[in-house]
C-alpha cells in the first residue's frame, strides 16, 4: 500500500489552488486577474486543479503583452 503522507499536492501536471498561489506568491486577487487571462481550473469535488502548461502560456502571454 502506498503510503500518502510524502505525496505532494502537485498531481502530475496538475497544481491546487493553494499550491499555486504559494509556489508563485499570488493572493487570489491576481488568480482571478489570470482567469480573466484565459486560465481554467479543472473542479473535481471541491479541488481546483490547474494545468501547469496552461498556466506557462497564460504566464508567456502575459510577459509578451
């Protein structure tokens, strides 16, 4: 049996809400700015996951702009 004590909030190449705004020091203030960029979550239960290479292209658009 695996043993989910070690395991990450990062699923594959997916991030919560809570871990992406930790891991890029945004309030979700500005997560709702990068919604209103294009970024969409994926909702399972209460869970909001976002692709990270959704999340590269918002951020590269954003820096192109």
């Amino acid at each position: 049996m695996k043993n989910f004590k070690n395991e990450t909030l990062i699923l594959g190449q997916y991030l919560n809400q809570k871990t992406l705004m930790k891991e890029l020091h945004i309030g979700f203030d500005t997560l709702k700015d990068l919604h209103g960029q294009g970024l969409q979550p994926i909702i399972i239960g209460r869970q909001r996951l976002y692709d990270v290479e959704e999340l590269k292209q918002v951020l590269t658009t954003l820096k192109l702009n």
